[in-house]
C-alpha cells in the first residue's frame, strides 16, 4: 500500500519523502471537505426516491378524483410510473457522475495519507483487479444479489398485504427480476470504471475470482446519450412502457381479471336492487366472443337496451318505436363487471365468507371455492367473491350494504355466471325481427345534406352556402339548407393550426339566419318581398350547420310563383372567425339573394310533408334535443300526431287577420269555479290596482283607466278582438277579479 501511496504523491509532483505535515494537514482539510461534499450529494441522490414515495400517496389518494374526471386508474398509474422514471434517470444523469466524482477524489485523498493507507474498506468488493487485471468477485454478487431480491420481495409484500390482506405471489417473479437488473447494472458500473479506482489484490483466489475476459459485457453506445432530445425522450419511452408492463400488467386481482372475461366464451351478469328487502332486477348483461355485448337495464316501467358488436352501439328505450345507432368509442363492458377489479386493488382478504359451491362441468360436478374480498368504511361495506381454482381469477358474486340505523341494509347485489351456453342475437337482425327501424343520427349532415346531393351551392365568406331541399304546400315552400366551410377553408385552418376548443356540443363553422329580399331605390325608398318565416328545426354535426324553416309570402309580386331568393345572414363562428379575423376579413353579412331557384310546380301533400320530416325527428333529436318541429316528444308521435303538430306551426305563419276572421271580432268565454259551476258577476280587465276610493279598478298600459267586462248569471263574459289581436295585445295581460 505504501508503494501505491508513493505512486500517487510522484504522480502528483510530491516526493514521498519531502511530503511535510502542512501538506499532510492540507490532503486532511481537502478530503474533509471532499467527504461534506459527497454526504450532499448522496442526499440530493435521494430526492427522487421521496418523489416517487410522494407520487405512489397522491395516486392512492386521489382515486375518488381520477374517477371523477373520468381517468382510469391504470392510466394514470402508467403516467406516475414514466414520470418517476424521467425524474430518476435525470437525476442520475445530472449528480450520478459527480458522486463518482467525488468518490474518487475521497479515494485518491486517503491513498496519500499514512494513517488511511492501511485501512481496509468496509462491505464486500464485488469488483477488484490484479496488476492490469479486473476481477469479479462471484460469491459476493450472489449474496448481494439475494439480499436485494429478499428486500423486494419483503418490502413488496409486506405493502400488499396492508393494502389488500393479501400476498403479492404473481408480483413475485417481477420482484426477483429488477433487483437482479439493479445488481447488473453495479457490476457494469465497476467494470467500465478505470483500474486505478479498484481495491489491488495481492494474490486472489482463483476459485472465486473471474477474471474480466471470461464475462461477456456490451457497454452502452455513447450515441444513445448524443441522440439530444428525441433520442432521451425515445429511452424514458421506453423504459416508462417497460415500467407500466412489469408494475400494472397481470397482477394477482385487477389485470389477470380483466384478461379472464375477454378469455371467457360467455358472461351471463344479473344486477339487483332492494325494495324493502325484496331484491329487484336491475340489469343483466350477455357477452359472447366473436358477437358483442347487450345489457338491459330495468327502470320501473321502461327496459332500455343497449347493443355493441365492437364497432356500433345500438341504444333502444321500450318506449320509442326507433333505435339510434352510432360508432363505438369504447368496447362496451358492464359498469358492474370494469369497477369490480378497481374495488378489489384495496379489499382484504375475509376467509370467514368463503363459500364452497357444486357446479357442472362438461356433465361433471366440481367443488370450487369463492374466496372473499372485503371494503368497509363507515357508511359502506363491500364483499366480492372471486373463483381462483381454474388458475385465472373470476368474479363470481359482489354485494353492497350501507349502514342504515346501526345495520347492515343490502342495497346490490351482482351475480355473474361464465362460458355457459349462449345464442346472443345481435343487431340489426333482433330489430328486424320486433319491427323497429334503426336511425343513425350521425349520417344526417354527411349522408342526408352531402353537398353531391344539392340543388344549388356558392360560396360565401369562406362557407359553402347550400339549398338541400325545396317542397311547396299551397304557397307555403319549405326549404333545407347547409352551411360548411369551404376546402379552401380548412386547408387554411390546418396549415394555421387553428382548431376549435373541446366543447361537450358540436361546433360548426358558420351559421344562416333566412330573411326576406329587398333592396334600396335610388330615391331612398326601399322594394321588398317580405315572407313570413318560421325556422322548424336547426342541427350542428361533423362542423356542418343545418337549418329547416318556412316561408309564406306576405304580400304579392311579379314571377312571385315562378321562383323564389333564398336571402339572410351569415355568421362566421369558432375557429374560422379566428383565422379570417387575423386575416382581416369580413366575418359576416346579409345576402339578398345568396341563391335564387324555380318554385316547384308539383305541390307536396301535408301528409308526405309530414312523413319525411317525422323520418328525420329522431335523428336530429338524439343531437339537438328539443326545437320547434324536432321537439322531445315529436320522437313518440304517432303520424296523425306529428302531422298536427306541423301544421300548427304552418298555420302560425298566415297573418293575424286570418286568424280574427276565424274566431271573429270577439271571444266568448265561460267562467266556472273549482266545483265547476258558473262564476256570476267576475271583473275582467288588463292591469288591476287599488282605486283612490279604496275599490279596484282596471287601467290599460298607458296607466288610463278601462272599463273591466263582467260575466252574466251563466258566467260568460265576451272580450273585444282588440284586446286579443291588436298592436299591443303582446304586452297586454288579463286579471280576472271576482268574490
């Protein structure tokens, strides 16, 4: 050693005999420095191991919020994971070389003093060298090897068992796996280290020593840290899937379970619910592989059904003749099946519940074990039975109770049977067989108004404005028409890359409000063809706006049978109104006309009228909801219904003179009371207040005292049409005052 203390002191331009005690107390004062330095060190290399600790409790606090937001647990677990890897690997990266840095210059420190010379360094070296020579010490990387995986395997279990009652055995391989990496990984560090740095071996014992050229190694490639940020950002990729696979991929309850209902042939599911103490049928679910999913829930009256075969989803209320069908988003798995494993990460085992059941197999009779899992808090208790003797894990039972005046009350209850025979029948053949229709609400703006099927287009303030339709009742036209943006348009919005913000409704890109045609004289007069105008319905989808409304002329003029403008305003929205503003164009107008077409000469009856835009109710409906033709109810409509409710909007549009000629210049009307008999002697009048004499009297909206209508011995009493039909009836309001 002191040959190797003289090496280093001549290495520095010492002579190892001139070395004098100040120089000796200044190697002291730097190597305790040195050592100050790396005990700061070594607790910065720390701080990512307290993150993930930080991270590992927020994720297991916070379920409540992450089922909240709609974030699957996993999925955000998978995200921690790759975040703590990225934290770790940059920290290790940043204050990984200066420890060894630090290390070494300790090292180099205590080699050029007398009483560190001789001391021998504490553990068992794993790495060492003889002459130019590395070695391996192999009893010690098995020990060392060991004493990780039994800490892992400890460590892990122990947090299982206080989480879920329970031993992690499937985790187990996984345990064993990564300290053995954590092992590797030491042993390559000493390996590339320089040989100057490894404790020398005067005359090791071959038997447990390896020399270097008998282990085969591959350093890593120094162009993996030259990539810059798309070559680390690749690696943490990479290592976060590797993390997210060995953490939160098959473990004992939550990902074997789910891999054993995608494995099973059939799922027969039976939900309850409890009616004072009598259980309820709730819901049941079928699944069969290769078909689908369909689940009916039970609502008092009304059985709703739901189908999905992996690629539409098929809603249906008993109570609608129609069933909406739409692409699927999700595979369609039970609330009661998914939420189960999600429950279970944090049950304790209750051996007191299992139960033994007899069930027939392939015409056999075997005894299987449900083992139980239980969650109590306060107000909740929770019991899932899962079957493990077919190796995969399958939920069998699940029961719910809530604390009701010191006593459990079952609330739920699901009973779940697997791959028993099934002949599920899907859609559209079990519609077709019951005589309902399917609607696709998502095919209206793209297939029904595709822009191929026209009467006319032209484009306006970067829209491409279109008339869909055209039908005439009488002198009533009833048209369809569509605003979208143009090609031009959206290739401009996507080379911006501008895009409209998440909204939970459809956006589109422009809007239409229809209008009359007019224009301004040169004498400052204005000419006009005025119509009334009724807008029944409107739709927003796929960023196309669809509007269906009414017009009946309001006056008379020349060719006005022979074709009509289709005039209004046009509105730009979302996020073309950001692009053309930026442009510094024109972000709306009126139009008169837009488009002008021939008036149909065939007329369409009210009944076909009726028919094609009752076809058309459910679809817009389902997205929209409620509007004046497309109300709620107009889903459930019979045809005699449906064609009522349009012509009473129809008829809206004729002027009021034709409605005073029906009921004439006065209305009579019967007054009775709560027992149905004639209210002799009631005051009928607008505005009611107390008079100067302390009686009441009537006043109109200018505050002028009116003269009230009172009722005869049979309680009739007749109102001027005035009052019903004139300038300010809208304002108007009649009270009534009797004793």
């Amino acid at each position: 050693m002191n040959n190797l203390r003289n090496t280093l002191l001549q290495q520095d331009g010492l002579d190892p005999k001139g070395v004098t005690e100040l120089e000796l107390s200044q190697f002291r004062t730097l190597l305790a420095r040195e050592q100050k330095r790396a005990r700061k060190l070594c607790w910065l290399m720390q701080i990512p191991m307290w993150f993930f600790l930080v991270a590992m409790i927020g994720l297991i606090t916070s379920e409540s919020l992450l089922e909240t937001l709609n974030i699957p647990f996993v999925t955000a677990s998978g995200l921690v994971m790759f975040g703590i890897w990225i934290v770790i690997i940059f920290w290790i990266r940043r204050f990984g070389p200066r420890v060894k840095q630090s290390q070494d210059r300790i090292l180099s420190l205590k080699r050029k003093l007398p009483e560190q010379v001789d001391q021998k360094l504490k553990g068992i070296p794993l790495v060492a060298r003889h002459e130019e020579t590395k070695l391996v010490f192999w009893p010690g990387v098995l020990l060392a090897t060991l004493l990780a995986i039994s800490l892992a395997v400890i460590a892990g279990n122990t947090m299982w068992w206080l989480l879920t009652g329970s031993f992690w055995h499937s985790g187990i391989i996984r345990q064993i796996i990564i300290p053995i990496l954590v092992v590797g990984f030491i042993i390559r560090v000493g390996l590339t280290s320089p040989i100057s740095s490894l404790k020398a071996l005067e005359s090791p014992d071959l038997r447990f020593w390896i020399a270097v050229p008998r282990i085969t190694y591959a350093p890593i490639p120094r162009v993996f840290w030259r990539t810059g940020v798309v070559g680390f950002l690749g690696l943490m990729g990479f290592i976060g899937f590797m993390s997210f696979f060995l953490f939160f991929q098959g473990n004992d309850v939550y990902g074997r379970a789910m891999a054993a209902m995608k494995e099973a042939r059939s799922i027969h599911a039976i939900g309850y619910g409890f009616e004072e103490g009598q259980r309820v049928k709730g819901s049941e679910i079928r699944y069969e592989q290769g078909k689908g999913t369909h689940i009916q829930w039970f609502r008092k009256e009304q059985i709703i059904n739901m189908y999905d075969d992996g690629q539409y989803r098929y809603e249906h209320e008993q109570s609608k003749k129609y069933v909406v069908k739409r692409k699927s988003k999700n595979p369609l798995l039970p609330r009661e099946l998914t939420d189960l494993p999600r429950y279970l990460k944090w049950t304790r085992r209750d051996p007191d519940r299992d139960k033994h059941v007899e069930t027939v197999v392939q015409g056999n009779v075997r005894g299987v074990m449900y083992k139980c899992y239980k969650r109590e808090d306060s107000k909740t208790l929770s019991l899932m039975w899962v079957e493990r003797a077919s190796g995969t894990p399958r939920f069998r039972s699940y029961e719910e109770y809530r604390r009701v005046d010191e006593r459990w009350e079952q609330v739920e209850l699901v009973e779940i049977d697997y791959d028993q025979p099934m002949d599920l029948v899907m859609p559209p053949e079990v519609f077709e067989q019951q005589g309902i229709k399917i609607v696709e609400p998502e095919t209206v703006s793209q297939a029904e108004y595709s822009l191929d099927r026209a009467l006319a287009t032209t484009e306006v303030l970067g829209l491409t404005f279109a008339v869909q339709d055209l039908k005439r009742w009488g002198d009533t036209l009833l048209l369809t028409c569509s605003v979208r943006a143009t090609d031009q348009s959206l290739k401009e919005l996507k080379d911006a890359g501008i895009s409209d913000s998440p909204s939970p409704r459809p956006t589109v890109h422009g809007v239409f409000y229809p209008g009359s045609w007019w224009q301004r004289r040169e004498d400052g007069s204005v000419e006009e063809r005025p119509y009334s105008i009724v807008v029944l319905g409107k739709l927003h989808q796929d960023n196309v706006y669809t509007v269906w409304y009414a017009m009946l002329p309001k006056a008379d003029w020349p060719g006005q049978d022979k074709e009509v403008d289709i005039c209004g305003y046009v509105h730009i929205r979302n996020a073309l109104q950001k692009l053309r503003r930026d442009q510094g164009l024109k972000l709306n107008g009126g139009f008169h006309p837009l488009l002008t077409l021939d008036i149909p000469q065939a007329e369409t009856s009210l009944a076909q009228l009726s028919a094609y835009y009752q076809s058309l109710a459910p679809k817009v409906v389902e997205v929209m909801h409620s509007q004046r033709l497309f109300v709620s109810e107009a889903r459930d409509m019979s045809a005699k219904e449906f064609q009522q409710h349009l012509e009473d909007l129809l008829l809206g549009l004729r002027p009021i003179q034709e409605t005073w000629d029906k009921t004439g210049p006065n209305l009579t009307i019967e007054l009775v009371d709560e027992k149905d008999r004639p209210v002799r002697g009631a005051r009928l009048g607008s505005h009611l207040r107390h008079s100067v004499q302390g009686d009441y009297e009537w006043i109109d909206n200018r505050g002028q005292h009116v003269e009230a209508s009172i009722s005869d011995d049979q309680g009739r009493v007749t109102l001027p049409g005035i009052r019903l039909f004139g300038a300010r009836a809208a304002r108007d309001s009649i009270s009534c005052l009797y004793v």
